[in-house]
C-alpha cells in the first residue's frame, strides 16, 4: 500500500510463461527481460532531463549474476533500437534481497503477480488493491507497458489479458487520477 502513495513509482513486470515451447538460450531470455525493461524505464524516466534510474537485481548465483551482468553490459553497449539509455546508469548492481527493502518488495511484487496468473485469492486482492494503480501504462493500457509477455507474443498477450480480466473484472481503475485498460 505504501508503494501507491510515491507519485513516481511505477511497476513493471516482464512475464515468461514456463510452458512455452519456444527455445531460447538462458541469456537470450535474460536479454529479452532485460531489454524490455529498460525500454519501458527509459521511456519513463526521459519525460524529465534529470531523472535517473538505478536497476538492482537479486543474484541468483555467481554464474547467473555474471550471465545477468554480462547481458546487462551488451544491452548498455551495444543497444537496441533505444541506442541511449541516457536515463539508466550503465552498470548493473546485484544486491542480496536480506540487504535491499527495494529487492524484498520486488520479491513480494512477483510472489503478487504470480499467485494472480495462478488464480489465489489472496494475491487477487493484493493486485487489484495495492499494485494494479502502480502500474506503468502507456496511452492508458497496461499491457505492452506495465505487465509485458517475453517473448513478445499476441497469443501470449492475449491469453494474459483474458487472466486479468477474470481476476480483476472491472476494466477500468483508478491510477492516481487517471485511468488505464487491459
């Protein structure tokens, strides 16, 4: 609840469904979360000049840190078709959750989103309560910009958007006197 009282904040999940078929290599996987994550903060954060962004990130494991670090590194360098991420500080920092209250709501936002695409109750309310106005939206729709699917896939998309529209009917919300779609 205390994350809907800063103005700034803003919540983004990037979401893979395990089931998938599709084969990507760990890194390729890492690179396509990472990258839609930071689109979507870089787009956030250019509105204003002086904005700055700091990722943190719960290590996994030294391999996967490294593999995590290395990616982050060839994003940062190499780019996408955001050549500059003016608004990103270009080193990825790996922080144990035990040392980070922004790692262990991180933790708890994704225990949220995952017990919502599983259907629990509990998680149903904590969503449409105290996360659901914390999320990023673009031209008034979450989708693509707040809860994105990586890969990026329509049928994925849409079979999201079916979830939430079952556990959080109302399809339109109050977002700090705005209001977004699925």
């Amino acid at each position: 609840m205390l994350l809907k009282k800063i103005e700034s904040c803003k919540t983004i999940y990037t979401i893979t469904d395990n089931k998938s078929d599709a084969k990507f290599s760990e890194k390729d996987l890492f690179k396509m979360h990472i990258t839609s994550l930071l689109q979507r903060v870089q787009y956030e954060t250019q509105i204003k000049s002086d904005d700055l962004t700091v990722l943190f990130f719960d290590p996994i494991g030294d391999k996967k840190s490294k593999l995590l670090r290395e990616t982050y590194f060839d994003i940062q360098t190499n780019g996408d078709f955001i050549k500059n991420y003016t608004h990103i500080k270009d080193s990825l920092n790996l922080e144990y959750s035990h040392h980070s209250t922004g790692i262990q709501i991180a933790d708890f936002l994704a225990g949220v989103i995952s017990g919502v695409l599983k259907g629990y109750d509990r998680s149903i309310e904590i969503f449409n309560r105290a996360v659901r106005p914390t999320l990023r939206n673009y031209n008034n729709k979450i989708l693509g910009a707040g809860i994105c699917e990586v890969p990026s896939n329509k049928g994925k998309r849409d079979e999201l958007r079916q979830t939430l529209k079952k556990h959080c009917p109302e399809q339109r919300t109050e977002v700090k006197n705005n209001s977004f779609l699925l």
